[in-house]
DNA sequence: TGTTAGCACTCCTAAGAACTGAGTGCTAAA
DNA sequence: TTTAGCACTCAGTTCTTAGGAGTGCTAACA
C-alpha cells in the first residue's frame, strides 16, 4: 500500500499535470507549499511510484506523467470533488431557467451547458422511448389512404408517424379499435404493448371490433417502428476538445470524428450500467480511438428508474474533481426537472 | 482573352494539382499527352497566365498552383461536368431504393451517399416549415389543462407540440374553432396563417366561437413557434474532409467544426439564390474559415418552388467536374422523391 | 516569329551536427 | 531518513549542408 507521503506525492504530480499537460519533474513538486520535502526525496518517491505502476516515464529525462492506474487510484482515493464556483452557478442557472415547453430543449441545453462549464465534449443520451410507459394512442386520418399516428408517453414524448389505412376500414371502426387500445394499453411499458395485445386482449378485440386483422396490422405499424427507434443521442462541444493540447494530431481528430458519427458507438460508452457517477478511464473503455479518453458519466431517471445519461468525455488528463462535481449535481438536476416537466404535463 | 494554348495548360494545371494537391511545374505538364509543347513553351505560357491572375506560385522555385479565379475561369468554361461511373449509380441505388416513409430518413440517407461518393462534406437543408402550405391541424386533449397540437403541411411535414389550454374551455369549443380554421386556412402558407386569422377571419370566428380571446391564444401557441423553428440541417461526411491534406492543420478543422456548430451559418452557406447549380470558390463565400474551400450547391423544389438545398464542402482544390455532375442530378432526383412522397401521403 | 535546349539561379526540404537544459539516478554527507 | 551534489541522459532547438525541383533568361533552331 501507499504511505501518506507517496498518496501526497502522487496528488501532487496528478494535480500538476492535469493544469500543465507538462511531465512533472522532482523540482516542481518540491516547490509546492504543500510539500516539504526537497526534490532528491522527491525524486526516491517517484521511483518507488514507478516501480509500483502509479506513474510513467516518457523517456528518461523526462518528469512523470501519471499512468492509468495512477489516475484510478486518484479517482478512487485521493480526489475530492469540487464544489461550483460562483461563475459556474451564474452561467448555469443563466442558461436554464427558460421556461422549456419542449423536452428535446432541455437536453439540448442541458448537454450544452456542461460542455461550457467543463470545456470537454458532452453527450447526452435521451430516453429510449421502448422503456417509457403508453398515456395516449391517437390516429388521425389525413384522406382515405393516409393516417397520421399520434402516441404520448408518460415521459411526455410525443412519437407521430404517417400510416397507411387497411383498405375495408372506416373511420369509425378504427375510433372503436382505438378507444379499447387506449383503455386497456395504459401505463404499459412501450416494449410490452405488442404482447399485451396479442396474449390478452385478443379475445375481447375479435368480439367488438371488425376487421380485426386490419386492425391488427393497423396497430404494428403503429408499434413496430417505436422499439427499432436508435437512441436520441446530443452532442456538443465537439471542437473544445480540439483546444486539449493531446488532441493536436489530426489523426487522433479524426478517428475520434469518425467514433461520433456513429450513435451506436456512442451510446455504449456513455451508458452506465451503475448508479452514481461513474469514471472509466483510458482503455477502461475497450475503444482504440479513445484510448487515451476519459468519460464521466451519470443516469437521470424518470419515475425512479434511470432511463438515460449523461457523460463528459475529455483526455485522460482531464479535470477529475471538476466534472465529477459537475455530472454529479447534474443528472439528479435533471432528474429533477424531468419530473417538473412530467407533473407540469399531466397533472 | 486566353488563347486556345494557354485554355489547354490551364486546364491541364487544374487537373493536375485537383488530383496532386501539389504545385505542378512545367516539366509535368509537358509530359503530358495531351500537350505537344516543351516544358520550357509551358513555362512561358505559365508566366503569361501567372501575369493575368490565373495561377499562383508559392515560391520563386515551386510549380504553378491556380488562383481563385483560375478557379473561377475553369468552372465556368473549361469544365465538362463527369457523367457518372458505373459504380457510383450502383451504390446510388443500393442504398437508396429502400422505401421511404420517413422524410427525416430521405434527407439524411441522400446526405449520407453524397458525402460517400464525392469525399467531401455534404450538408442538406430540408425545407423550412414556414414555406409549406397547412394540410391539416388537430388539437388533442391530453388532461384538463394540457394538449397536443398536430400541424400537417403540404409536404408532409408533422409539427406537434404541448400546449396550455386556456381556463374556461371545454373541448367542444376547441373542436369547433379548430374545425373553422381547418376550413378557412387549408392550402394557405404557414407564414401566411396568423395574418389570415387576423385580418380576415377574425368577424366569422367571433360569431361562431365562444372565448374567442382564449382560442386565438391557443392558436398562437401553435403558430407562432413554428415560425421560429430553425431550418434543418443534415450533416455528413466531416471526417472525410479531414483526409485532406489541406486540412493536416489542426486550426483549420477547429475553425471549420467551429462554423459547424452554428446552425445558421451553415444555412447560409449552402442556401442558393439561383436555379441550377452553383459554385462558390474560396472567398466568394465571405466566411474566414472556409476561405480555402469550395461549396457547390444546388436546390430542390417541392410544388416547383426551391424550399431547400444540397451542397457540398471541399477545399478550393475540389473535384469540381464530378461533384457539380453529382449535384445536379441528386438535386433534380431529390425534387422527384419529393413529388413521390407527397403523392403517397395524400391521393 | 514561334519554339526549344541549355544553363545559372532560387529556395524549399530533409538530414545531420552541435548545443541546451530539464530531469534523472546515484553517492556521500548531514 | 533526508538532502546536497554531480555526472549522465535525451528531447528539442538551432544551424549547416546537400539535394533537387523548378524557374527565368538567352541563344539557337525551324
């Protein structure tokens, strides 16, 4: 295990690096108030941390720079998260106190401010609409041909598609076949409608509804599409990045660029399958292309189940106890306002 | 004028540093089949055409590279737009004979295969709302309090959003304002609708409508964010710009994703005045950040009037013969897939 | 008179050499 | 256990040099 003097050490090289992009050498630690010892001490600690695969060097007269382990250990034992400043408040509650009539507006801001606040890039993962719950099924019929169909969550998603009309169908036998759909379907989760209706409902739909296979394909249309939608996924604050010193090599630009353009990919690294915030750092990702990342990242939720999330994903030499703070407070900000805006819906 | 000759070496330079992208001297050129003449023939020309503006050299002892208006001369007379090769109408049609019934999906799928088949960065700008015509409005009561409103347009376009319904209300009366302006207002362009109401309509619904003070209020809300509602734009293709080697600097990505993530500018680049397609070459574009590069640009129409346009960035040094064929034909297609569709949604 | 060959000149680029300085490891003294 | 001192290492910078691509100019040629 670490002494306290090395944990000091170790902090001190982290927390250096991380402003400096620089190796850190035994001198400027030495310098440090916090440290009072002289840079040959220095310089045995740093050894040791060497040895122990806590720091690295780049070559042999070069300073330490911390290795993936060194900032696990930081992550887990050393940092302390840091507290808003004034400025970081002021900018934030500048930005959001817009009375949003629009979820899509919210996240969109919300992603954008933290990319401001922390000048990493920021992705946010909207919630996938197969893990909300139904609160209204609507279609409405355009000309005989056409329809447009209308599904509100509970989440207050709104999903609408044009659909095409069976042909021996009336208006009034699909009002009939809605008005039951609606009854029954209510509060179910998105992923379950179509099992419900196949498995319960069948019965009592073949005895009041006509055409009831029409109905039927009427209803997958409806459906099908919904549980196949990819991920809502937000982005900004793509070029900051561009300003961190380690991403000056267009090759690394690219293959990163490259990375964002496919929502897949994207998703995966944000997703966090833990509550609380979560950090992985460097190959902790298992993606070549950000090998030399980090991501932090947290869930929101809706109705007490984390349905989305969010993540900040910036160098390796990122600024820890910053975003952690920052993501921390966020997503249950979010949480928070996602509920307003459900309870401002429907209540 | 030019002579016939100097026509020859212009063209013959332009192609050649369009595929190099180094400075092209006059030894290169003179090798060339197509050029009977010595290289030191073709330096003398080169000095004459240096003289009148039409090339560049980066040093005393570097090859000839063109000038914006050498651009500039060869697209508008030197050029013959490149038909299409065998393997780019295949990976045209594979990928777009998917049938449609997404209008998201046309645009970003025709953005996507322009960025793939020219290299280049390809941005879309799908139709504004505000230039449709109204097919349809609904009103969907959701609680006491809240409601959806559902706009359809001409080009099949769905606005929905939450609105407030007024206090003393009931869905009666909604249903029967809402029924009037279904009446009155279809066929009308969106821009056109508040004024219509205002103006024209305002004595027949004060008759008929009960709370006409609360209705308009609700009409409001439905319009007015439509009119705000910024155009769409469709991305593709930004890693490939980077392959360039124009683009080796990391300034000159961060300046151009910087461009990127202003909605606004980017309309402005692609957006055309004109019919046909059109070419902007280096500075003709007045934006610093792209003042090495190109943008060609064409529209697409819906009801014979251009709503929205198709353009592609590349480095001044862009392959202006296949890009400009390219354009122009996936243009007249995209109008033609837009015609289909909106004959789908609504005969 | 237009075209071409020849030659001296320019200047970018790459490769090497020399220098600098930050930082280390090790040893010996406090 | 800590610190001061010193020799050593090696990346980065600057300077120099050689090579080569390309030019402009002149004179000869058809």
């Amino acid at each position: 295990m670490l002494t306290e003097r090395q944990k000091l050490i170790l902090l001190a090289v982290i927390d250096d690096y991380i402003t400096s992009a620089v190796p850190v050498g035994s001198r400027t630690i030495s310098k440090k108030k916090s440290i009072g010892y002289s840079a040959a001490t220095i310089r045995n600690e740093m050894a040791d941390l060497e040895e122990m695969g806590f720091l690295e060097q780049p070559h042999t007269s070069a300073g330490r720079i911390p290795s993936q382990k060194g900032y696990r250990f930081y992550v887990d034992h050393l940092l302390t998260p840091q507290p808003w400043t004034e400025n970081d408040i002021f900018q934030y509650e500048s930005q959001s106190s817009i009375e949003f009539d629009d979820l899509e507006e919210i996240f969109r801001q919300t992603t954008s401010v933290i990319s401001e606040l922390t000048n990493y890039m920021t992705i946010t993962l909207a919630p996938k609409m197969v893990e909300h719950r139904l609160k209204h099924l609507q279609v409405i019929p355009l000309t005989e041909r056409y329809a447009v169909s209308i599904v509100v969550t509970n989440t207050g998603y709104v999903d609408q598609r044009r659909i095409v009309v069976p042909k021996n169908v009336t208006v009034g036998n699909i009002e009939q076949f809605v008005n039951i759909l609606n009854h029954r379907l209510q509060g179910l989760r998105m992923s379950k409608l179509k099992t419900a209706v196949e498995k319960k409902l069948i019965e009592e739909l073949k005895r009041y509804v006509d055409h009831i296979e029409s109905m039927l394909d009427l209803f997958h249309q409806i459906i099908d599409q919904i549980g196949k939608e990819e991920e809502r996924v937000y982005l900004s604050g793509t070029t900051r990045i561009l300003d961190q010193p380690e991403f000056q090599d267009v090759e690394k630009v690219k293959s990163l660029l490259d990375l964002l353009e496919e929502t897949e990919a994207i998703s995966q690294l944000v997703e966090s399958d833990s509550t609380g915030v979560q950090v992985r750092i460097g190959k902790e990702n298992h993606i070549q292309s950000i090998n030399h990342c980090s991501i932090i990242s947290a869930s929101y939720m809706i109705d007490g189940e984390p349905v989305g999330s969010i993540g900040v994903l910036g160098p390796t030499r990122m600024d820890y106890s910053k975003v952690i703070g920052l993501i921390d407070f966020l997503s249950k900000d979010l949480t928070s306002r996602l509920r307003k805006w459900a309870e401002g819906s429907f209540t």
